[in-house]
C-alpha cells in the first residue's frame, strides 16, 4: 500500500474529566507504536502507559483508530498523540529468490512511516528550541535592566553607609575623621581585615542586611566570654554593644526556625554585659528546650507586645522560661510584652489543649524588682507558678488552657517559702480547654506562701477557680482577695482546705464564687483558722453558696447568697453549716432565691445540722427560700449558737 504523505502526525485535544475516547487518524503498525501523553499548562509532559492508563484499537487500519483512557483525564491537561514506527526489519529478503510482495510492501511501509515520524519528531524539537531561545533572550535583555537598577542602588547605598559614619563620628565626640566599616553581616565581618586604627564596626544584620540583627561591635583586648563577639580575619576580637536584641544573634522568630541556641546566646550574653533588658522582637520563636535565665540575673526580657512576641515551645516535655534566685539580696528581673506556648499553640494556632507536661513560666524565688506584665502563657501542665517569691509583682497576665494550675504558688524546690507578692488585673481561664485531665484543673492553686495580695482577677473554666491547700507541714498566711471571681467551674468555686497544713488569716471583699458545678465556697479542716469574707457573692451554683465543713474563726460578712441549688431538684441550702463546726459568724447577708437568672431551687437559706456550735446569725434577710424551707433552719441545740434579727 502506499504511504501519503501527512498533513499532520502529532494531534493534541483538551481533557475535561468525562471524554475517554480519542482518535489518531492515522496510521499506524503497532499498538505501542502510537506515543500517548498528559500535557500540563507549563508544557510539561507525563507520559501514559498501554493498557495502564490507556487501551488502543485500529492497528494496521488504513485510516487510525481510537486511543481509549481506563480513567478520564482531567482538565486542564491536555492530551498528546503522536506516532513513532520503530525503525526496524521485520521481513527476511531472500537472495536470487522470489520474495512475498505484501511482506515486501510492509516493510517498505514501515520505513517509509518511520522517515515521516523522525522529522516530524524533529520539527517539534526545532520549535521547543526556537521558543527557548527567544525566553533566554527576553530573560538576558530583564538581567541587564535589573543590573542597571541594582548599580543605582549599591551606588546610593555606599552614599548612605559614608553618611552614617559621619553621623556616627559626631555622636561619639571624636575629633577629625573616624572610620567606622558599615557589613552588611556579622559573618561578612569574619572575612575582614580591619585596620588597627578602627575600634568600632556595624553590621546591617546577622545573616541578611535588614534582618532585624543589625548591631555595633567596639574592639576589645580580649575574646568576650560570650557570643556577642566576633573575630575578623586579621584575628581582632571585637564586641557586641546593646541595646541588644535576638535577631542578632541569629534568632528568626519565623515558627519553624529552632531559635533556642540563638535565644539562649543573647541572654548569655544581656547579662554579661549588663545590659539590663534584652528585646524579643514580633515574631513566633520556636523553642525545644526551656530557656533558662542565669541564676540571679536582673534582665527584664521584653517583647513586642502580648500577642505579637510569642515563644512557643514544641518539646511536649519541655518548659518555657525559668527565672531562679538563690538568694533574697539579688534583685529586679523580669518579663513583659510577650507570650509564652506550648505545642501548636493558642495563638499560633487556636490550639485548647496542653502542649507540654512542663511549667510554662516558672520562677523561682523572684524578689524585690521582679515583674511579669503583660504576659500571657498558654498550653502548659502549669501556666505560671511562684515558688518561694519575695515582694514580686504580676500584673495583666493571661492564663489559659492548662492541665493542672493556671497559677501555682508554693515553696521553692529547696523549701523556702516566699510572701507578700501580688497578682493584679489578670486573666485564668480553662474554659474551652480540650485536654484529658480536667478534674484536676485548678485556677490559682495556692500551696504554701508568707503572704499573697490578689486584685481583680478573673478564674474561670477551672474544676476549682481558687484552691488554697497547703501540704502537712506547709503553710498558707495571710491571703488577701479584692474582687478576685471565681466562676463557671467544673467543681467548686473557692476551696480553703487545712486538712493537712495550715491556713491562716484570709480575707476577702467584693468577690465571686458563682455559676459553679459544686458549691460557691467551701471550707474545711481543723488547721484552717481566721477566714473573713465581705461583700461577697456566692450565686447560682449547682449545689451550695458557702458549705461550712469546718475550721475556726469563719466569718462572711455583707454577701449575697442567691439562688444556689441551680437546676437541683434536691434544693440545696445557700449556707451549710456541717455537724461539729465550731467559731463561725454570719452576718448582714442577703439569703434567698432573689435576682433568678434560671430555673433555681435554693432551699433553706441558712442550715445548721445537729453538732454544730459557737456560731452566730445575725441581721441576715433570709426570704424567699423555696416553698417548705427555713429561710434560718437550726437543728442545732448547742446553747452557743446566737440566731437573731434575720428577716425571713
């Protein structure tokens, strides 16, 4: 037969997900003769393979035949057919015989076609190089205009670094001319040979110009024992000079950078220098290990805002940050302006569990001068904790999703015991937390302390908001509340416990033990003595207001006591006094199921079981207990219980 020749042998069609069936019409000897591909929208080629991604039909017909997709390919890819004949012998011609002419003419076709396919092959490869050839073109002709821009600008920029010394060489003082070498890098200093008459250098970052490290390093005698040095080539060590700052000592605050090593160096280095306060600036510092401050160093670490200064550590068994004293004549210290998480984090991720079994931050034996402002600490087993602290000042720290204390405070782990700290205008919370433990969750946890001053606090989600139980032998003295809420939790609002250590003179005045699953307050055990709580509110709980278990020298004084036993068919008293309870006073409250926000079913106002002694219930309103209770219920005969004046 004979072999035109063809108008085209290459044919391309646009895929749509639905057409499987695509024609080549030409034709063709064998099945994997016929070259099929995917075509992407960069040119690129994928190609398929026979009766993997395609079957065939029409070999050795005169007019094709049809290329058949398994699976139909997708838009926008495009699909490529073209032939290739092998050029190969298929027919033995003998000598002096008589040969088959169909296998003769077969053969003759074959090359023929095999001719046609290698230059139209070559055609394509002409064009692809033809293409390239205009792009490296239009890319050179870009180049050069770009080099073109880039000499104005080098140009201009060794303008500004010849001003900047200048500039420099007045705020010194210096007489005459000074040179001060403008690099764009710390290492770009390494590489230097720098004149003996030059004792002050400046980089414009640490590893690229403008990374945030750019710093001033001033010659000194000797290699500095830490690592805000730098040795140029000539062997001359010079000096970082603050205000210094982590970037530049290579910290990238980018969330997948591990800046530890980094972050560990710049505070090594604040505090050798005295720098006093080291900047953390914007950025999500990636941590793998606690960063741990030199003990007793004064450096305030500070950040560029709560949310916009955040380290985050991704060690699950790692801390954030530890202060530690050794001693109470060190003084200052301290951290503001940033946050510190665990895991994928709240901030960096809304994450609602606990990332890390560690302390987020956790200082030990802050004294005189130490501050925390404006921090926040989320995702920790412990968000916060003091540990034998000394006059130190928190204030308008955030605490959110931990697993057991949002704030704890205790002795240090060489058993001092600290006091007369504050906490002010801060914020714990677990509501939302999404963690496994819950029931152990406890808001501010309050283990042993000298003194401690808590102002406008906000405790919410916890299982208990504020927990104060010291261990045997441990104590907990003089705590002072002034509107600190504790709300919404999953057990009991306000817990004093001296079953163990000892408690002694609390008070309290406009605070909140309200909305909770368990009672409002409750407190117990024989060590627990001289607790006065004013114009307190202990409302909405699902089971009491104040559940007196025990203690001495109990007094609240002034509260509003509403609507307890919330959704509690079992109308549970506002106020119970428990069997054996001794010295314990009650006075000018407001009892009753007033103010409702609810289905509530508080039952007597006040109940005093059987066994119950030296208390006193006086000038109370106890009205509107619910129908068939007291709004004063006495089951006690003890002749040391004074009930008089209560309106009911």
């Amino acid at each position: 037969m004979t072999v035109p020749v063809p108008d085209q042998l290459e044919y391309i069609s646009d895929a749509n997900g639905v057409t499987k069936d695509f024609s080549y019409p030409k034709r063709f000897l064998q099945k994997d003769e016929v070259v099929v591909a995917l075509r992407d929208a960069d040119g690129v080629e994928t190609p398929q393979v026979l009766n993997t991604h395609y079957t065939i039909a029409g070999s050795s017909w005169p007019n094709g035949g049809t290329v058949s997709f398994i699976t139909a390919p997708l838009a926008p890819y495009k699909v490529v057919r073209y032939r290739m004949t092998q050029a190969k012998q298929t027919v033995d011609l003998e000598n002096n015989q008589r040969n088959d002419a169909p296998s003769v003419e077969l053969q003759l076709d074959r090359l023929t076609m095999a001719i046609q396919d290698r230059g139209s092959f070559l055609t394509r490869i002409w064009d692809w190089l033809t293409s390239t050839a205009i792009a490296l073109r239009m890319e050179r002709a870009a180049r050069i205009a770009g080099d073109a821009a880039l000499n104005v600008r080098v140009d201009q920029e060794i303008i500004d670094r010849a001003d900047g010394d200048k500039a420099l060489a007045s705020l010194v003082g210096q007489a005459g001319s000074i040179e001060v070498p403008l690099f764009d890098t710390a290492l770009a200093v390494a590489f230097a040979v720098i004149k003996p008459t030059v004792n002050a250098i400046r980089t414009s970052g640490y590893s690229a110009a403008g990374d945030g490290g750019s710093a001033i390093y001033i010659r000194v005698d000797a290699e500095p024992l830490h690592a805000g040095k730098i040795r140029t080539l000539d062997g001359a060590w010079f000096e970082i000079v603050g205000p210094l700052n982590v970037r530049q000592f290579g910290a990238k605050g980018d969330n997948v950078t591990n800046d530890t090593v980094a972050i560990n160096a710049a505070i090594t280095a604040a505090d050798a220098l005295s720098e006093g306060e080291l900047r953390i600036p914007a950025g999500s510092y990636l941590l793998s290990q606690r960063i741990d401050v030199p003990v007793n160093s004064p450096l305030i670490i500070t950040g560029d805002g709560q949310t916009k200064t955040v380290f985050r550590q991704g060690n699950p068994s790692a801390g954030g940050i530890r202060f530690r004293r050794n001693n109470y004549v060190s003084l200052g210290g301290g951290i503001r302006d940033c946050s510190i998480e665990a895991g994928p984090g709240f901030l960096n991720s809304g994450f609602f569990g606990d990332g890390s079994s560690g302390t987020g931050l956790d200082l030990i034996r802050p004294n005189d001068g130490f501050i925390v402002d404006n921090v926040g600490v989320y995702n920790f087993a412990v968000n916060m904790a003091e540990k034998g602290g000394w006059n130190a000042r928190y204030r308008n720290l955030v605490s959110l999703f931990y697993r057991y204390s949002g704030f704890l405070i205790t002795k240090s782990d060489d058993g001092v015991v600290g006091g007369s700290s504050t906490l002010l205008t801060s914020k714990v919370s677990n509501n939302g937390y999404t963690g496994a433990v819950k029931t152990d969750a406890k808001g501010l946890d309050i283990r042993a302390t000298g003194g401690f001053q808590f102002g406008k606090v906000d405790v919410t989600g916890a299982y208990n908001g504020v927990h104060v139980k010291p261990a045997a032998g441990d104590q907990v003295a003089y705590l002072f509340f002034d509107t600190v809420l504790a709300d919404t939790c999953l057990g009991d609002g306000w817990v004093f416990d001296g079953t163990d250590g000892k408690i002694v003179t609390v008070g309290g005045s406009l605070c909140w033990g309200a909305y909770c699953d368990g009672n409002g307050m409750v407190t117990k055990g024989a060590n627990l003595d001289d607790l006065t709580m004013t114009n307190m509110a202990l409302r909405q709980n699902k089971l009491r207001g104040w559940h007196n278990q025990g203690g001495t020298n109990l007094s609240l004084d002034a509260a509003k006591v509403a609507a307890n036993s919330r959704d509690n068919p079992v109308h549970m008293p506002g106020i119970e006094i428990d069997a054996a309870v001794v010295d314990w006073k009650i006075t000018s409250c407001r009892i009753g199921n007033y103010a409702n926000a609810g289905v509530v079913s508080q039952g007597d106002g006040v109940r005093i079981n059987a066994g119950a002694d030296y208390g006193v219930v006086v000038g109370n309103k106890c009205n509107g207990s619910a129908p068939g209770y007291a709004g004063v219920n006495n089951m006690s005969i003890a002749p040391d219980i004074i009930v008089a004046n209560n309106q009911s």
